[in-house]
C-alpha cells in the first residue's frame, strides 16, 4: 500500500487526513472518510462512526502507525472497497509531509556519495566513519511535503539537494540488534536533505552537528510505501532531475551499513518512535556538490524512487533581512 | 513561580499532572485539581470543571506553556488561592521531567568550560565556535526528571555531567533578533548534559553531532522557575556535588554568546516550540572530564542551582548485552 496525508479545509482551519495512494488509478481515497461510511452502512451511527474512524486513522501518520497492525488491517479494508464515495482526484489535493516524525535521523550509509562528498571537499573521511552508523539528528518542525515549496534563508549562498531514502519506523523499539530491526520498519518515503554547503562548512567543524545548514527543510514524501512492496533494499532504482534534467541516476546498492544497521544503532541506549524517519544518506551522486554544481532560487528538483513514485519542491526567493552573529575575539 | 510534573495513578496507569511547587512550604499544589474546585465552587459542575482545568492544566507542561499568558494567569489565580485540599508532601512526589521539549537542544557558551574541555583533549577550538553560537540536538525521548535513575548502556566507560542551565521557550517563533529574544523565554530549570567521553571521541571526528555519547539521558528539573524571578541572567549561583561533595562551583558569568544571541540563533530558517529546552552549555568547571575524573555505577549527582533548587539524580548498573557494530575495512 502506499499511504499519504494531504489537507482539508474545515471549520476551524485546515485539517490532516490520512490517504490511501492509488497513483495508478489517478486518485487518492480518504481514510476516515471511507471508514466512517462503512462504520455507518454496518449499523453505527454517524457520531459513533466518526469516533471510530478519528481513532483508526487521525491527523498524525505518526500516531497512526503506533497503532501497529490495527492500521494497516483497518486501511487494507479501505484499500479492498476502495469506495468511490471517498474518493479524490489525484492531481487536486494538497500534499503534507508524509509522516511527521518526532525525531529526523539522516545516516550516511552510501559508499559512493562519502567518496565523492570527501574527494570534492578534499579531506579523507575519518576513520570513526569506519566504526560506527553516523548520522545527525534534524528538528521535525521544518519537514516539507510533496509540491511545497522550500525556503530559502537568506543568509544561504550555495544550496544543494540531497537524493535519499526514507526510512519510516513501525513499532517504539530501543537496543534493536540487526536480526530485528527489519521488524521494525513500517515502509520507504523519499527524503530531501536540503543542504548549504557554504554554511556547513562553517558548522561541521564544531562538531556538534547541522544546524542552519540543514534544519530549513527536510522534504518528506510523497508519500510512503509499506515495506511488504520492496523486495530488495539493495536494488531500489533512485535519479535525481534539477528543472527536469536528470543529475544523477543510481541505485541503492553499495552500502556501508545495511538498513539493519543503520536501524539498530538509531536505536541504541535510546528509542525510536511509530514514523520516525531516519534518511539512508545521500546516493552515490545525489547532491549537486559531486557534480560541482548549485542549486538557484526558482529551481525544481524532483527525486524520483522504484517503488515509491516523485518527491518534486521548488525553490523559494531568499528571504532578506535575517539577523546574524557577530565574530568573536579569540580568547585561546 | 515554580512549575512541574509529577506523576500520579489514575485508573489506566499514570498521568500527569502540573503542580506549583512552593518548597519553602514544603508542598506542591495539583493545578488541575486546585482549578477544577475553585470552578465548581464557582458554580460549574463536576463534569464542566474538569473540562476547563484539563484544558488549562493538560499532562504536557509544553502544551501548557502553548497557551500563552492564559497558562500563566491561570496557575498564578491558583498561587494566589494555595488550597489545602489540593495540596500534595514535596516528599511523597513521584518528579516527572520539567518539561516535555519537542526539540532538546544544548549550546556552548561558557568561555570556562570552552577553554577546560579543549586544555584537556588537546587541541585548540576551531574558529567556527567564534563565528556562530553552536550547538547540538539531542532526542527528547530520554529526558529524565528529577531523582530519576539515570540508565547506563553498556557500551560506556567514561561517564560524565555536565552542569547547565535550561531555557525553557515560551512562545513559538522563528528568525528572533537578540532584542526580541527575552519575550520567548518561559523560565529556567536544571539541565544535566549526562555525556559518555569515550564515545563522544568516537563520534565527534564524524561531525553530524552527539548520538550515543549523549541520547541516552538528559536531566530536566526538577521543575521551572519562571523568568521573572531572576534579575539578572550572568549572576546565577550554579554548584554540582558528587556523593555529596563540591566537584564544581561557579555562576552563569562570561559567556561567549548571550542567552539572547543563543535563541535567537536557535530560532533562524526553523521555530522554536514552547515548551522546548535549549541548554546553556556546561558552566566553566561543570564537567568532571575538566577535573580529570569520571563518574561510577551508583554515583548521585546534584546539580544545584540559585533561584532554582537542586537536580539529584543517581546512574543505574550498566546494562549488558547491546549489539555493537563491527568495524568496516577502509575503502577510500
């Protein structure tokens, strides 16, 4: 299945629903909505009905999966009506984020994009890269949907996309081990780690991590196949176009930990949580930086994943005026 | 005021309340329950009561802080009444942490402790720590309250505090100025950074921030004192005791970057949620690693701070059997 979240307009201002994907079919059904109705056609009444169907599928992807199977049985007897009543046009709808985690994890897994990264910045990776998954930690509050335009601060020269995978999380785990991790992820999204190298080249060296290099946007979506769709995690076909050109074409072969790995260790001595999203690491060539090259405001970069379908964001204008620190004196 | 969490039985498992904590009183006042009897004696039912207090006084002291100076207002209207029947033993509590941030995030500001850490792992500050004030993300899924045991995976040797102050963010907003930056702040409470040193030399060199040198716990407590109540933000009496003994002792004086500058950073291309938790950085001396001493199994440590109280918590038994990732050969 694949399984999206888009708005609604309602009395109180826009509100999530959660939707089942039939790109192929050039629609969307509304999960509640065709839950409600068949609640209602069993005899509930339409109050009871509605309670139930809030319960099963609320605004929160996150809080729909940490119902475990109870969701995924409730959206494939959606998915086995799929009732016309609830039904929208594909082209029509607005895209949210396709999860919303409570933690952004990104690894950095893919040996062809860590040779390229470290060739064109010229430093060899370190050798803690060899001894551990790394990844960062993002803030959740800036992810982006499917078609949504992504902001630009202004105090941004050199953009750059970043061609990943979404690993969306299933169950709360802590101190998984490989042997189990599979157990625990729920599907595959597409993410876009947008990236200012001009600023992370300033920030990396504290070693604390991104920060205003990364945490303007995570693009998320558009949507997230459950994991029973991919046979093979080490083969899923992934290309990048920047104005519909493509930049880089790949697959996702080539790992220096497996998605097992890179699971486990996320969870180790903490937990993750239902939808969750921890990013593979970039694809061999799937940012602009390994091709010498930077994104403009107004670009168009869509991301495009076997199995998954197109994550396609525009570029904002800057957006002027942001304060900045002042350098300090050194005082060592 | 003073505000915390604390936790009580309810019929499905614990809940969470806010108290007001008055410890010169020696008791802290349920706010829910305070509101729901002086509504009721007021003239609302049992049921409307509990309505309106479980809105004002929800289980998340982040969802609390969201409603604005309504929050406020509303637990000073119970400061102002102090109801012995909804009054609670300081001393019979079960501490929840503070507050429940979305984002954890930890600065750098002391110049003291800059200079110590850096004297003591031999090498010099890189200059990016004079451009921009840095900081790291942590997860907020293991932040612990006050007398919580605080767990200990395995796979650590070397364990430390760190002795921090906690912002606590009162308003959501995003690209804040220094002069704007003092509205957004809620209060202070007790942040214990707990760090594990010989991961953290591990992971730094990777540059994508702290993961399991510092996910696995972060001290929040034991409750906020609100902003109002300290005159002046680089003269706060800041003391941590191991055991029992004075390991450090110091104030909130020389800072590289204002707390000011430090939210208003935080703040830029993202938003600050209230509710979140940014830590000042360790106090010059507030790391055991600046002593050239490390922490055991069983060892309490106090952090104690003026206008605040005192954060006491005790490290559990290291926990054994966490799979551990085997070393890559080198590939570039």
């Amino acid at each position: 299945m694949k399984l999206g979240r888009i708005g609604v307009q309602g009395p109180d201002g826009n509100v999530a629903r959660l939707v089942l994907v039939l790109p192929e079919e050039g629609r969307v059904i509304d999960l509640k909505k065709a839950k409600r109705l068949a609640l209602h056609s069993g005899g509930a009444t339409q109050e009871a009905a509605n309670r139930l169907a809030e319960a099963l599928f609320p605004q929160s992807m996150s809080a729909a999966i940490a119902l475990g199977d109870t969701f995924l049985q409730a959206a494939r007897s959606v998915d086995a009506e799929r009732r016309d009543e609830a039904s929208i046009d594909i082209g029509s709808v607005s895209w949210l984020p396709a999860s919303d985690p409570s933690v952004v994890r990104d690894g950095l897994t893919f040996i062809g994009h860590i040779k390229g990264f470290h060739e064109k910045i010229g430093h060899a990776p370190t050798p803690s890269l060899l001894k551990v998954p790394g990844y960062f930690k993002g803030t959740p509050h800036t992810v982006i949907a499917h078609e949504a335009e992504v902001p630009w601060p202004g105090y941004i020269e050199h953009m750059d996309y970043e061609l990943e995978l979404g690993y969306v999380i299933g169950r709360r785990g802590g101190n998984l081990r490989p042997e189990n991790a599979r157990d625990y992820l729920f599907g595959i999204t597409i993410f876009n780690d947008f990236s200012a190298r001009d600023r992370q080249a300033i920030e990396m060296p504290i070693q604390m991590g991104p920060t205003k290099c990364k945490d303007f946007a995570y693009g998320i979506g558009p949507w997230i196949t459950t994991i029973d769709e991919f046979a093979d995690l080490d083969a899923i076909p992934m290309e990048v176009r920047v104005n519909g050109e493509t930049w880089g074409k790949g697959n996702s072969a080539n790992k220096l930990w497996t998605v097992e790995e890179l699971i486990a260790w996320s969870s180790l001595g903490e937990q993750l949580e239902p939808g969750d999203v921890i990013g593979s690491g970039t694809m061999g060539g799937g940012s602009a930086l390994e091709l010498g090259r930077k994104l403009q405001p107004g670009d168009v970069v869509e991301l495009e994943v076997g199995g998954i379908g197109t994550l396609r964001n525009r570029f904002g204008q800057p957006q002027p005026d942001i304060w900045w620190p002042e350098e300090r004196k050194p005082f060592m």
